[in-house]
C-alpha cells in the first residue's frame, strides 16, 4: 500500500465518522421536530427550548404556590369524609329507632282495642305522641298496656334527641364542604392556568419536555437545541444532503476495498460534494408539486412539507441519492425530458458497438459510477501502448501554431 493510498483511505475513514456524527445529531433533532409536529401541527415544528424551559419554569412556580392549599384540601376532604359517614350513620340509627317506636305503638294500640292508624309518609313526632295518648287514655288499659306507653314515651324522647343531634352533624359537613370548595376553587384556578401554559405544545407538553431534555443530555455545546430551533425545511434540506454525502462515502468504500481502484482525494470530494447534491435534487424533484407539475405519483402541495416528513423517509432518500448518484442523475435528466418535451430534442442513440455489454459482475467506479466489468489494468496497457504508436511529429511545439 503507498502512502497516498493509506492517506486517501484515513481520510475516507475520517469522514465517515463525521458524517455519522453529525448525522446522528441532526437526525436526533429533526425527529423532536417531526415529533412535535405530530403533536402540535400549529407549530410547524419549530421548537425553542430557552421557551420551554421558561414555560416549565412557570409550571413549577404555579405547583408549587398551590401545593400547601393541595395538602389543606387533602386533609379536609378525609375531614368531609368523617363528617359524612358520621351523619349517615347517625341518620340510619334514628330510622332504624323510628321503625321499633312505630311497631311498640302498634302493639299498644293493638292490645288497647284502637284501630291502627293510617299509614303517613314522614315519620312525626308529635302525631306518634298523639296516638300514645289515646292509648292511655282507654280506662280498660291494663297496667303492662301502661307500662308499654311510659317506655315507648322513653323511646319517642330518645328518638327526638337523636333527631335534634343530627342538625349539627348536617351543619358541620356543610361548613367543611364549603372550605373544601373554596380550596378546590382556588386548586381549578392554578390548574386552568398550567392546563394553558402546556396548551401551548399540544397535549403531549410532558412528551415534548422529555424529548427535549434527552436531546439536550444527548447534543455537545447545546447544537441540538440550535438545530430543533431552525426552520424544519431547512433542516430536513441540510439533513437529506448530508445522508447523500453517507450515501456517496458507502459508495465509496467499496471501490477503496478493491485494491484495482486508485482511490485519490479528488476522486472522494467530488464524489462527496456530488452524492450531495444529487440528493438535494432528487429531493426536490420528489417533492415538486407546483401547478400541477409532479414527477412523483401521488403527491400533493403542502406549506409544512418539511416538518410532516419523516426524518427516516428523508434519511431513506439521502442515502440512497448518494449511493446511485449516476443512476438517479440520469433519472432527473429523463423526467425533465419527459415534462418540458425533451423527447423532440433527445440526440440519436449511439451505436451498438459503442455500448460495452452488461455483466452481472460489476463493481464500483469512482471515476464514473456503476459499470460493467471493468479491467483497468488492459485499460492502462491500452492507454501506454496507444502513446507509443502516436507521431510525435503530428503533436505541436509548445507555444507554437500549427498550420
């Protein structure tokens, strides 16, 4: 191996590590903005994280004035809570003593000789007090009839303490219900303004913040909150011209492996610069939809054309651009024929013995692109034995005219 050779090969490897470096991170950065497209659409993808920091910033401001009111209401709705089930237990106590005062009353009344009283909706004190009265009024009520009325006057006295303790029970649960919903109020308020804040990044604010931070943990000297800022078009346009520059160094990787191929520094940058550029043009050609005028099926006219990409399709493209420059070269030139009606221009075919016969074993060519078999040596032969035969004679002095 010469030293230009290894020179020329470092160099390669070099630049394959940039170009994975620098792709990884663009790539990283424009997939947040693809992202936060998906989630927000009226961003355009367009992503400052000094804002969102500032957003978050406020967030935590507000979380934090809230947090002793939510603690206060934590512990006043166990409080309501309490309150609530002591009311409903006391309720049920005094329906359950109503219902035994009523069958002791019916049991009187029935062992006086009265006929039972009519059935009412609401328990009533008073109308029960009423009717034990008549029961001891009858002068054939034996004494156990008596002593029946006295322990049911007992339990009507209970039965209306009972009823009189709940008043309070009710009082005190609407006081705590109500300090509970001015704590809410206050709770709803600070939560309608986060609710507002994170509403400015769609409805996924916690996924967004999270991709952010992973892409700043993720980007040396803060080039990725830079790159997240920049206008998705003109990302996704430095993105697919840098994945036809990967494409061209895969392109050429191969041909330096081939120890028949000399490989020289001119022959890597201009197949560099033209993967790139190959790429940027089938990219737009991909994408051209203007007045009708569409090289692909199915595409249509969109203002965010660059943040509704997906950063694979557009790294898919890159690379492939950069890999068959050649091919994808000639494709344009073709598709250009076919819409400004080339056809009529189109030059001759060449003839068929001009044209070298396909082989299936092909390899790459840095001078050129995709060929058939390929003898270089016989080439260089040809080349030296044809320098020979010339007359030297036919060629002119230097700074001379021929006549």
């Amino acid at each position: 191996m010469t030293l230009k050779r290894w020179f020329a090969g470092f160099f390669l490897l070099l630049l394959m590590v940039t170009a994975l470096f620098v792709n990884s991170i663009l790539f990283s950065a424009r997939s947040v903005q693809h992202n936060y497209f998906q989630a927000n659409p009226a961003s355009g993808g367009v992503l400052s994280l000094s804002e969102l920091a500032i957003v978050e910033a406020q967030v935590a401001e507000l979380e934090r004035q809230t947090a002793p009111q939510r603690a206060e209401a934590a512990q006043v709705q166990q409080k309501a809570a309490a309150s609530k089930l002591a009311l409903e237990n006391a309720r049920a106590a005094v329906t359950t003593q109503q219902v035994k005062v009523l069958a002791a009353v019916a049991a009187l009344e029935q062992q006086a000789g009265l006929p039972p009283a009519a059935a009412s909706g609401a328990f009533d004190i008073a109308d029960v007090a009423q009717r034990l009265e008549r029961v001891q009024a009858q002068r054939a009520t034996a004494a156990q009839t008596r002593d029946g009325v006295i322990a049911a006057r007992a339990e009507l006295i209970k039965l209306a303490d009972a009823e009189d303790a709940l008043a309070p029970m009710e009082v005190e649960l609407q006081t705590v219900e109500a300090e509970l919903g001015r704590i809410g109020e206050f709770i709803q308020t600070s939560n309608r303004a986060v609710l507002g804040l994170k509403g400015q990044y769609g409805e996924s604010f916690d996924r967004v913040r999270n991709e952010a931070r992973a892409l700043q943990a993720s980007s040396p000297l803060g080039l990725g909150a830079k790159l997240v800022s920049m206008h998705p078009t003109f990302l996704t346009t430095v993105l697919v011209c840098l994945m036809g520059a990967l494409g061209a160094l895969l392109y050429l990787f191969p041909a330096y492996l081939n120890r028949d191929n000399n490989i020289y520094f001119a022959d890597i940058v201009v197949r560099l610069v033209f993967g790139m550029v190959t790429a940027l043009a089938f990219y737009i050609v991909a994408n051209a939809s203007i007045a009708g005028l569409t090289f692909m099926p199915g595409q249509e006219a969109s203002s965010n054309v660059g943040a509704s990409l997906n950063p694979f399709a557009v790294s898919l493209i890159g690379i492939t651009a950069g890999i068959m420059a050649d091919d994808i070269a000639a494709w344009i030139r073709e598709r250009g024929r076919e819409v400004f009606g080339g056809a009529r221009v189109s030059q001759a075919a060449p003839p068929a013995s001009s044209v070298s016969p396909a082989s299936t074993d092909s390899m790459p060519n840095p001078h050129g692109g995709p060929v058939g078999l390929m003898n270089f040596e016989a080439a260089a032969r040809d080349a030296r034995a044809g320098a020979q035969v010339s007359d030297p004679g036919d060629t002119p002095p230097r700074g001379g005219v021929v006549g």
